[in-house]
C-alpha cells in the first residue's frame, strides 16, 4: 500500500512538473502532444513558404509572367483575396480530415507565392535580415509565453487590444495606397505592424497552450502561421524604407 501511494505521489509529482500552467484541468501529455502536432504543422507551412517563394524568386518566367502580363496581373489580384476565401471553408471544415490538410496546403501556397513576388524585388540582404529579426522575435517571443504562462500569467486580455490595432493598420494601409506618405510612413506602418503580430504571438501561443481544443490543430497553426509572416513582411517594410 505504501510502495503504491508513493508511486501515485511520483507519477503525481511529475505530472505537476509537466503542467503548462496553474490549475491544469486537462492531462498534461495530451496538451503537450497537441502542441508538438501544432508545431510539426507550422514548420512545414513555413518550410513550404520558403520553397515556394524561393521558386518564385529565382525562376524568372514566373516574375515575368506576374508583372508583365495581363492574365498575370490577374492571377496576383486574385491570389491577394485568395486566402481570404479559402478561411471560409477551412473556417467550417478545419476538424474535418484530410480536407482540413488539403485547405491548408493551398493556403499556404497561395501566401507563398506574393511573399515571394516581393522578395523578388528586394535585395537578398535585406531578406535575410528580416528572416532572422523574425525568427529571433518568434523564438524569444515563444519561450517568454510558455515561461509567463507556468507562472500563471495570462493574455487573454490582448485580444481586443490586437483586433482593434489590425483594424488601425488596414485603414492605415489603405490611407498608404491612396495617398502615398513616403518612406517615414512607410516605417511608421511597418513598425505598427510588427508591434501589433509581436503581440499576437504571444496571445495566439496562449491560446495553444490553454484554449484551442485537440481537434483545432489547423487552426492554430493558421493562426501562428499569419503572425509569423506577417511579422516577417512588416520588419521587410521596415528595412526596405530604411535602405530605400
């Protein structure tokens, strides 16, 4: 009886060391295996975005075809709303196996493929500063929250903060088109925005942690997936005005 009680006190034991944060309610290894399965995803998005965008990059036919070219120009135009309609049915089907995959394949690619076109005319130092800043932020960005969240921390409060400055952002966007502002605007816009998916990677890894049942892998790895580019675009904006 004794050799049995200090053996459920040292499964219990470890089960506390294992705990993401305070008052777990939820097995311990069924969130952390969730969260490697969310990771696994993630890193293959990213390692498709990298092929995809450097084919794009490097193959000339293919700049030259969205640049120089009516039906190209056509094909960029739809490409840009493209995962705006695709979240529609990943939205609705993101449980459902294997199309939730299949949704998140074209996605992805259909993301790769502009960021791609805008490397294209970016010089490749300046790509490669902006990919490290990136994954440095991610990475610290990352640690920082599953550290705050073991000691009880919680971001749940960003969320309405986050939303409202995407909101900023787009107007701030579009005030950008219509009326370009020059290359301070052109940092001030990029700065926002790399502030505002900082933010969100810390409240959207949170979210991992705590709140996306077992079954929204996909759509926590869209989540993160869109921080992270979107943080990798805005730091490119920055250093691009600053070499401008």
């Amino acid at each position: 009886m004794y050799q049995n009680g200090g053996m459920f006190g040292k499964n219990g034991d470890i089960e506390n060391q294992n705990q993401l944060y305070p008052v777990m309610n939820e097995n311990p290894q069924l969130r952390w295996a969730f969260i490697r399965k969310v990771y696994t995803i993630l890193s293959i998005q990213m390692l498709l975005t990298v092929i995809v965008a450097a084919v794009v990059v490097f193959v000339d036919q293919i700049k030259h075809f969205f640049v120089a070219t009516t039906p190209g120009l056509i094909c960029y135009i739809v490409l840009i709303f493209l995962p705006l309609i695709l979240m529609i049915p990943m939205y609705f089907w993101h449980k459902k196996h294997p199309i939730n995959l299949i949704l998140l394949a074209l996605f992805t690619v259909a993301i790769a493929i502009p960021i791609g076109l805008t490397c294209a005319f970016t010089k490749g130092r300046i790509i490669l500063e902006a990919a490290i800043l990136t994954a440095v932020v991610v990475v610290s960005l990352t640690l920082y929250t599953f550290w705050a969240a073991k000691r009880g921390k919680d971001f749940s409060f960003l969320g309405p903060f986050l939303f409202c400055g995407v909101i900023i952002l787009m107007v701030f966007g579009l005030i950008q088109i219509l009326f370009p502002l020059g290359k301070l605007s052109l940092m001030i816009y990029g700065a926002l925005g790399a502030l505002i998916f900082s933010g969100y990677i810390i409240y959207d890894t949170d979210n991992l942690i705590k709140r996306f049942t077992y079954d929204e892998y996909v759509w926590a790895s869209v989540s993160l997936y869109l921080d992270i580019v979107n943080l990798f675009m805005s730091l490119l904006t920055i250093l691009r005005a600053i070499d401008g």
